[in-house]
C-alpha cells in the first residue's frame, strides 16, 4: 500500500475529486482527513471511506477561514496523531466570474479567498506539523484556466497563483517537504457544470461538445484519473519530483 500509515488532510473532500481520492488514498493504507464546508456531502465521503475498511475523521472547514484551519490541523495530530500528506483540492468557480471590468469585487474576493488564501492558510499550519514528523508531500489543485486565457477572470488568477505559490512552498522547505501542483483539464464533477453554464453566449449543449472535443481524448476526466495522480504526487513513489505543475487535461493545454 503506497500511502500505509500516512496521514492525509485532504480538502473539498464532500465532492468530486476531493471525495473520489479520499477512497483512493483511504484503500492505499492512509488515514483521512476530509475538510470541506459541505458537511453533508462529508458524510457520504466518509461512509464511502468507512466500506472501504478506511480510517477517516471529517471536518466542516472553510479553507478561507484560518481559524477553520488551524481547527482542521489541530483535529488532524489529536485523530491520528501528525500530517504528511496535504492535498490542497478545494475550489470555487462562480457563475458570476466574468470579463475584468464587469466583476463584482466581492466575487473576486471570495474566488481569491477560497481558492488560493485558502491553500496559504492550510501550508501555513500543516507545515510546521509535516516538519515535526519528518516532511511529507503537498499537493495543490490549479487548473488549465491557470494555464491558459478565459472568461473567468478571478478563477483564472487564483489558479496560476496555485502554480507560483505551490513553488515557493517547494523552494521554501525543501528537501523535507516536496510541493506539486497539478492542472486538470475538464473533470466530470458538479464544478464542471458551473463551468459549462458560464461560458459567454454559449449554449449548455454546444459548451459541453465544445469541452470534451477541446481534449485530445476526446472526452472528460473521471475524478478518479486526478485522484490516481494526487495519490501518485502524495506517495514515495514520487520521491524525487517537487516544484512540478503537471497538466491532466487529455492534451487540451497543448492543443
Ligand atoms: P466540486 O465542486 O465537486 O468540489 C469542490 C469542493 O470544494 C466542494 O465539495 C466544495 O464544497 C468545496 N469547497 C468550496 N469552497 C470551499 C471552502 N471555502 N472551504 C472548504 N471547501 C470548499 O469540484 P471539483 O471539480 O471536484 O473541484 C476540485 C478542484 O479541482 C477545485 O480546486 C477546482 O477548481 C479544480 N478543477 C476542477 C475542474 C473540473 O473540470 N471539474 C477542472 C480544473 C480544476
């Protein structure tokens, strides 16, 4: 098992990708702590964890909140007793996230706030944990709108700061810690749906054509296929790979 006694905070854990790797890390030996603010999207992960013989604790953290966070980290070390892996996987895209000079800037600052203060606040307080125990693994949700030009003007600069702050972090407490970041191209989740919807003059059907032949593959991400990667970025497997972004997004930033 690649991930056998770890402990693996992970975030936006009630959904998604977030709630399809804590299965996986859960069946490869780690101990799970799924964060997120949908507490009852949380306890669908945690039965799902719990069939699989898991060990998981939940807890209801707003990412953007640092008292949340260092609630999140302190139930981690009193559960299970330390942090090694960190899969920063929350995210918000709002419908209302549009061109620069028609945004509202509280959307700004929530967009902001969730998707890349939230991924400061949890480094700010795992970390020193991850260093009492040795070190361990980061591992940071951007996107391919991180990577490429879009409508979504908040979503796009949260997730190219997910990139340089992912680095930073790697630079910064490095050779204990190593930090990934990782772009998913279109994944079928609810935040795909969003996505869809908010594509300018588009209709549902033609954006939904438009996404899946925008890959090379021809087709969306199961949630799965990121959790394989996160899983493959948290574990030993990955031991000499930090201050990475790697694109899973079947070829559409290359195309
Ligand atoms: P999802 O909406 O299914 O899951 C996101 C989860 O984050 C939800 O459970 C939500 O409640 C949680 N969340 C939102 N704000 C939060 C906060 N303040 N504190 C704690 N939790 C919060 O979406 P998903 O597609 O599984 O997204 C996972 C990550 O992947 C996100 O960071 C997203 O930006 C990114 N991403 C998604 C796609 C896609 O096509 N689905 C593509 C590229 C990147």
């Amino acid at each position: 098992m690649r991930l056998a006694g770890k402990v693996s905070i992970i975030t936006g854990a009630a959904s998604g990708m977030g709630q399809a790797a804590a299965v996986i890390f859960a069946k490869e030996g780690s101990m799970v702590v799924a964060a997120d603010i949908n507490e009852e999207g949380l306890k669908r992960t945690e039965a799902q964890v719990r069939d699989t013989g898991g060990q998981v604790v939940v807890s209801r953290t707003d990412v953007s909140s640092s008292g949340d966070v260092q609630a999140l980290v302190r139930l981690a070390v009193e559960a299970f007793g330390g942090i090694h892996v960190l899969y920063n996987n929350a995210g918000l895209r709002h419908p209302n996230d549009v061109f620069a000079t028609e945004l509202d800037e509280e959307i700004w600052d929530r967009v902001i706030d969730t998707n890349l203060k939230g991924m400061f606040l949890t480094c700010k307080y795992a970390i020193p944990v991850m260093l009492q125990g040795g070190g361990g693994s980061i591992v940071n949700t951007s996107s391919i709108g991180g990577l490429k030009a879009a409508d979504s003007t908040a979503y796009g600069a949260s997730k190219g700061g997910v990139i340089a702050l992912t680095r930073n972090i790697a630079k910064q407490y490095a050779p204990a810690i190593r930090a990934n970041s990782i772009c998913p191209g279109p994944v079928d989740t609810p935040m795909l749906a969003v996505a869809l919807e908010s594509i300018r003059g588009a209709r549902p059907e033609i954006a939904t054509a438009a996404a899946k032949a925008g890959t090379m593959l021809q087709r969306w991400a199961d949630p799965s296929e990121i959790g394989n990667l996160a899983l493959f970025l948290a574990s030993d497997d990955s031991s000499f790979i930090t201050a990475a972004n790697f694109s899973i997004d079947g070829g559409m930033a290359s195309q």
